[in-house]
C-alpha cells in the first residue's frame, strides 16, 4: 500500500516532534546538571563552615588552657619548690618541677593535636561523596540509554 500525502505529513510531524522532545530534554538536563553543581558547591561550603568552626573552637581552648595553666603554674611552681627545699636543696626542688612540668606540656600537646586533626583534612568529604555518586549514577544512566 503507497503512502499518502497524510501519511508522509504525519511521519514528518512525528520526526520534527522527536527533535523537539530531544532538544527539551537536553535543555532540562543542562539545567538539572547546573543546578545540581550549585547545591554541590553550597554542601561544600557548608561542610568547610562547619570544619572550620570546630578548628576554630579546638584553637580557642588551646589559648584558655594556656591563660589558666600559666596562672597556675607560677603558683604551683613556687609551692612545690618551696616544698621540695625543704628536702633536697633549691636547684635540685626547681629541677624536678620543672621536668614534671614538661612531661605534663608534652601530654597536652599531644592532646591538641588529636583534637586539631580531628578538624582535617579541612576537604568538604561529603560533598566530594556525593558528587562522585552523581557522576556514577549518570554514566549509568547514560549507558542504559545507549543500549
């Protein structure tokens, strides 16, 4: 059976509409990828904002620790030496007070850098995650559709 003058009008609407729907569907993802790049950058940020503020929090300790252990070092340190003259003589007290006090400096600085490194890498890892999801999810689904 020949095709008519309708038929062949109809095949070309129905190609014309599929270049259309086409060109709809690149548009939209264009625009889906743009704004889901922005959310991406706003998660980063926020991630960054959040590590930040706890860096911030963990070096303000560091200085209130510091304030209030040097108050009460001088008093603790002119305490025990005058204690420890009483037994051994002055040099010797001062010597001993002041490699206990290092021991303890030692063990706090340890303790700060545990709490610093909890702050690090300062690299926004769920928006990272998330992004990489997304990738994988759109070459699969860019792949079934070749298919």
């Amino acid at each position: 059976m020949a095709e008519g003058p309708m038929q062949a009008q109809q095949g070309a609407d129905s190609q014309a509409s599929d270049d259309r729907a086409l060109a709809d569907l690149m548009r939209d993802l264009s625009q889906q990828s743009t704004a889901l790049i922005r959310q991406e950058i706003e998660l980063a940020k926020a991630e960054l904002r959040q590590k930040g503020k706890a860096a911030g929090v963990g070096a303000g300790m560091f200085g209130a620790a510091g304030l209030i252990a040097l108050f009460g070092v001088g008093a603790l340190t002119a305490c025990l030496i005058l204690a420890l003259a009483t037994a051994v003589n002055g040099w010797l007290a001062a010597l001993i007070v002041a490699v206990v006090y290092l021991a303890v400096a030692g063990v706090a600085a340890l303790l700060g850098k545990g709490k610093v490194q909890e702050a690090t890498p300062p690299a926004p890892e769920q928006a990272i995650e998330s992004a990489k999801e997304d990738v994988r999810w759109t070459k699969q689904r860019a792949q079934a559709a070749r298919q």
